[in-house]
C-alpha cells in the first residue's frame, strides 16, 4: 500500500518556521490526515494558518527581544569593526604593488598581523551573534536570519547597481567580484557561527566522514586567509583566477558546514492528541477543501 506524502515544500516551511517539539504532533497529524484523502489545498491552507498563528503569537510575546536583539547585534557588530580597523589600520597602510624581495621579516609580521585581525574578527563574530540568540532564546534560528539580513542589507545596492550595469568590461567585473566575495563570506561564516552556537551538540552527532569535512573546510578558509594577505603586503600575484576558484570553495566549505547544523534531526512523527492549542482549527474528517 502506497502512502501519499504530504506536499514538500509545505512540511519544509513547518519544519523550519513552526518546528519546536511541541509543534511535532500537529505536523504528524497533518501529515496523517493528508494521508487518508485530504487535498493539498487543505494540507497548504493549515501550513499558512499554522505559521501565520504562530508568528503573531511569537510577534505579541517576543517582539520585543527580537528587535532588541537585532539591534544590539548590529550596534555591537559596528562597534568592534570601528575598533578592529582602528587597531589594525597602520597593516593596510601603503601596501606595495610588487614586492622585489616579497618574504622578507617585514611582510611575514605584517600578514601574521592581518591573520590575527581576521581571527579576531571570527572571535567577535562568534560573541555578537551568541549575544543575540541570548537576547531572544524563543526563535533563536528566525533572529540569527534576520540579523544577518541586517548585515547585509547596506552591501545589496551595491551588488544589484554592479549587476544591473551594463558594462562589462574587466574593472566592472573586479568590482563585484570583489564586493560579493566579502559579503557572502560574512554571510556564511556569521551563519555557521550562529549556528554552531545554537546547536553545539550537532557536532558531536557527526560521523567521521562529517568531522573531516568540517575540518578540510576550517583548514581551506585559513590557507585562503593566508594565501589574500600575502597577496596584500605584495608577497603573491594579485587578481589571479585560481584566487577567485579559492574562495569559492572556501564559501562553499563554510556554507556545508553551516547546512549540517542548521538541518533538523530526523525524527518519526505519528499523530498525537495533545497538539498546541489556538493554532489553526483542523476540519472535520468529513470534509475537505
């Protein structure tokens, strides 16, 4: 006997904006009811009423903590980016072009100085974000998306205006690439930071074949570090494409790694009676949308 499954994207939207474990009997009795001949307009429908109930509720009880929360992200994330380019801003000061003796004791002090800046940075990243998701612990994933939106909102013109250019010639093309590498750099590596502060114990879970991904992918983003401040202080050839190619799969490794904490244990669901209550009123059997 074949089983009919309820719509995909519907149970993905549930799972992700509605799937704390209280929310697991009404998912599984949603999934049960479709099962014995509901339509998939009906399965849709209770999925927007489901979120859409939940999201007022969550508005009315958490909607303050969550725009404190943001906010104190984004202040906390302007002042330490105030403070670490003040600090280490002599680094970036009159870079050469070419260097005739790139490896000398001056150039490796000045990029052991831009990694740390970048560790730093990393370690700061990490502290903002655990600030928000303690700020407003309801619907700590939800506040980590929409504060790394804030982040990045102030970048997005400029990305769209380079896209929409119709030139397209080299200098235009080294601008966006050099606007977008930063942006989803800060994107992924604040995501996985937040994530890996929301569910620490994802990592124990993994297999070694995971662990191994995680640290290839830790490893890559410190060699591709390394590899931009040596370009910096004029040490390694600039504007290379094998660069371009390395921080795309430096993007891609961190991005990976911030999947496998995001992605939610699989669990089995069955019906239950005790559902949430005030959610979204389930029709009778008898009838059907």
């Amino acid at each position: 006997m074949i089983v009919r499954q309820p719509p995909r994207p519907a149970t993905w939207l549930l799972e992700r904006l509605a799937g704390t474990p209280d929310f697991d009997p009404l998912i599984g009795d949603l999934a049960e009811q479709y099962a014995q001949g509901r339509s998939r307009f009906w399965y849709w429908w209770q999925t927007m009423g489901v979120i859409g109930l939940e999201l007022v509720r969550s508005l009315r009880r958490h909607g303050l903590s969550f725009a404190a929360a943001v906010l104190a992200g984004c202040a906390l994330t302007q002042l330490w980016m105030f403070g670490s380019s003040y600090a280490f801003q002599p680094l970036y000061a009159n870079l050469p072009q070419v260097s005739a003796h790139p490896w000398t004791a001056a150039a490796l002090l000045r990029v052991a100085g831009m990694q740390l800046n970048a560790i730093s940075n990393g370690v700061l990243t990490f502290a903002t974000v655990w600030l928000v998701i303690r700020v407003h612990r309801a619907h700590q994933r939800a506040v980590l998306m929409v504060f790394v939106l804030a982040l990045m909102g102030p970048r997005l013109p400029g990305i769209v205006r380079l896209l929409s250019d119709p030139a397209t010639d080299a200098r235009s093309t080294y601008a966006l690439v050099r606007l977008i590498v930063p942006t989803a750099l800060q994107t992924v590596y604040t995501l996985a930071e937040g994530l890996w502060a929301i569910r620490a114990e994802r990592f124990a879970e993994m297999n070694r074949r995971m662990r191994s991904v995680t640290l290839l992918a830790v490893v890559l983003s410190v060699l591709v570090a390394i590899i931009y401040h040596a370009q910096l202080v004029g040490a390694l050839p600039r504007a290379r494409p094998e660069w371009i190619v390395l921080d795309a799969i430096d993007i891609a490794g961190i991005g990976y790694l911030g999947y496998l904490l995001w992605r939610p244990r699989s669990a089995p669901r069955t019906g239950n009676a005790q559902r949430p209550p005030l959610l979204w009123p389930v029709l009778p059997a008898g009838e059907n949308r």
